[in-house]
C-alpha cells in the first residue's frame, strides 16, 4: 500500500512541470563579494586536505580547484532556504577539489568513493531536515526523530549505490586491497543491480544521472523536466524505496 501512494505521488511529481520559486539569486557583484570573502575559507579547506597528500601536490593547485567549487557555490546559493553560506559551500568546494585531484590522476578510487558519499549523503540528509522543517507543526517531536533515524539507515542504500557508481567510472586505485573485499564490493554491486532493475523508468534515470553519470541534482533536474526542489525531493524518495528493495533482497538471499 505504501509503495502503491508512493508511486501516485511520483507521478504526481513527473506530471507536475517545473515550479520557478522566487530565488534571491546572488548577481554578479554579489558573487565577487563573496568570492574575496570567502577565498581564506577556500585556503583553509584546501590546506587540510593538502596535509593529507603527496608533497608533489601544489597547494595553489587544490586552491584554484576550490575556487572553482566556490563560484559554483556562489551560483546556486539561494538565501532564501535559509543556510548559511559556509555550511551550503563547503562540501561543493571540497568536492571541486576531490575532482581536480581524480582528473590529475592523484585519487584512489576508495578515497573518491568516499568523497562522494559525504557530498550526496549530505545533500539527501539536507533534503529531509528540509522537509521536517518546512511543516514544523504537523509532526511531533518523536515523528521527526523517526524519520530522521529512517534517514541514516537510507544511507545505506546510498553508500553501495555510490560504490557502484565508482566501480563503473573506472577510477584509477593504486592502492592494493584485499581479494574478499573485492569480492564483498561486487556482491553489493549485484544487490544494487537487482533492486534498481525494479525501480521505475523515471526512479531508474535519476540514480543513473546522478550516481553514474555524476550530474548534479540540478542538472539531473533539467534532463527530466523538473525544478532542482523537485529533484531532490523526488531523489529522497527514490533513496527510500531503493533501501527497501535492497532490504527484501538481503531477507531473499
């Protein structure tokens, strides 16, 4: 019954065009602005992470692949969903540097994997705090705790459908690992298969765009029509169903 509500409801969703909620968009002389403010964030995020690599690695070089994040940050930041700037930007600037790193070849596939898992982790977990925030009298404060608790246990199915989606990239590993863990890594790529195999066109499409094909939920949004809100509320439900699938399977198996 549940999956049957669900399913109305994402069509509801497919069917409905994409909404233009007024945005206070940053204009260019705003971004600037927060550009030269935010450069010593950049530095310092990027500071960390040089401790963690290679003295070959150029400081500057993961400085300019923040900025990069940052700009894109800047572009899509909109004040009026009411996060902070610092907190929307820094895993957008930290994954920009992650992404120069892979393209100059310095990145295991494990650590990328990791990386990206934060970034969409936190971006489905953003999502449902948003959700419980955006009708704060119509839940109680133990019907926000449950859904918050089904929310970490979703991101299992998130974590293995990342995992794969790095398989599929053919990331560069020089890092050795363990044949059972092989084994264990490709067990869960089958699981995943099965389970996404009984999602829905739709449902199927946005995991590809944004898992294995590494779009952003804005752009996954754009492919299908819908706005970047609908997206990713239409990604947590999505992520919900798939635990559920993925959990049937293991009860199968």
């Amino acid at each position: 019954m549940a999956d049957a509500e669900a399913a109305k409801d994402l069509k509801k969703t497919a069917d409905k065009p994409a909404d233009k909620p007024a945005r206070k968009k940053l204009d260019l002389k705003d971004r600037n602005a927060v550009i030269a403010q935010y450069t010593p964030y950049v530095r310092s995020i990027a500071g960390k992470i040089k401790k963690t690599l290679a003295k070959e690695i150029e400081f500057e070089d993961l400085v300019e692949y923040g900025m990069i994040g940052l700009l894109e940050a800047a572009e899509r930041y909109d004040s009026a969903m009411g996060a902070n700037f610092m907190t929307f930007a820094y895993y957008r600037i930290r994954g920009a540097i992650y992404d120069g790193l892979r393209g100059m070849g310095w990145m295991s596939r494990s650590e990328y994997a990791r990386v990206r898992f934060e970034e969409k982790a936190n971006n489905y977990l953003a999502q449902v705090s948003e959700e419980n925030t955006q009708a704060p009298g119509e839940k109680t404060n133990d019907q926000v705790a449950s859904d918050i608790a089904n929310a970490v246990s979703n991101l299992a199915a998130i974590y293995i459908t990342n995992l794969d989606g790095v398989e599929g990239l053919q990331v560069k590993d020089e890092n050795a690992i363990q044949a059972d863990e092989t084994l264990g890594n490709e067990q869960a790529r089958q699981l995943v298969h099965r389970a996404v195999s009984k999602l829905n066109e739709q449902e199927r499409t946005l995991l590809d765009l944004y898992y294995y094909r590494e779009l952003s939920l804005q752009e996954v949004g754009e492919k299908l029509g819908l706005s970047k809100s609908w997206t990713s509320r239409l990604h947590a439900r999505v992520i919900e169903k798939l635990h559920r699938l993925l959990r049937d399977e293991l009860d199968v198996g």
